[in-house]
C-alpha cells in the first residue's frame, strides 16, 4: 500500500447512467447542482492502461460537499478501469482520491493500473489496485493551478 501523505479530496463514483446517479447524489447530500464534462476523451498519447496506450472517453461530473469534491463517472467508449469496474460489479464506490505534490516520487516503485494527464499537464493522475477496503482503487493526483482554479470555481458555486 502506497504511504498517504496527501490530504484525501475526493470520493468517486463508476456508474451507468450519470443523470441518475447525479438525481439520487443530490437527494442524499443535500446536493441539486452538479458540473456535468460530457464526452471527455483520455487518448493514447496522455493515458495508458495496464501499462499500454488507452483510448476512451466518459462523462464526468463534480460537486462539492465542503470541501470534498464527489465526482462520478460513466464510461462512453474504449477499455478502461471504469469500464472493468462496471463489467465485474455494476455501478458503484470506485474510489478515493489524494492529492499529491510530486506525483512521480508518490509512485516510486508502484506500476499504476491506469494513469494521464489532461489539460496539458494541469492534471496527472494514477490510480492504484487494490484500493483500501470498499474501494477498487486509490488515485493519487498533482494538480496544477489551472485546475486548482476550475475546482475552487466549482467549489464556490
């Protein structure tokens, strides 16, 4: 298990119909907006998967409770964790997120199952199987200011 030095800023969600899972989120949290990505694509110069090139595009949506940022996940096209994840247990807890400050010295010595970057590098992240308990995985992330200030917005509502 990899050291966690980072704080803990995220809980995500792998499901099948992003709409619906966003309507029952927002009943149990207390939660009626969320910031809907569709059809974000993770190609093969910035992913990989199992250590070779990826291709796959999900929608992704974000809200906040505090300052925890819940995300959920919903696979579109192309072989990825999430994709696995749905296929071997159906919509659910997929994992937790840290961040980091140097993501490559969080991995020292550990292959992540999946990792990119997006926003030419204002994100990189990986994820590492097995997660804790109840979690499929762990992602560790390196956020830069960018995307620091897209959350922050999200954040401020």
């Amino acid at each position: 298990m990899l050291p966690l030095t980072g704080p803990m800023t995220q809980l995500a969600w792998v499901v099948d119909d992003i709409e619906r899972a966003e309507r029952e989120l927002a009943t149990a949290q207390g939660r009626a907006s969320w910031t809907r990505l569709p059809d974000i694509h993770f190609g093969p110069e910035t992913c990989e998967l199992r250590g070779a090139p990826a291709d796959f595009v999900a929608h992704i949506s974000l809200a906040y409770v505090g300052d925890l940022q819940l995300e959920l996940i919903q696979p579109v096209t192309g072989e990825s964790i999430y994709t696995e994840f749905l296929a071997a247990q159906g919509s659910g807890l997929h994992h937790a997120c840290w961040e980091v400050e140097d993501l490559d010295a969080a991995l020292a010595g550990t292959e992540p199952v999946q990792s990119g970057s997006m926003g030419d590098g204002e994100i990189r992240f990986a994820y590492v199987e097995p997660g804790l308990p109840g979690f499929a995985a762990i992602e560790l992330a390196q956020i830069g200011p960018g995307i620091r200030a897209f959350y922050d917005a999200l954040r401020a509502g």
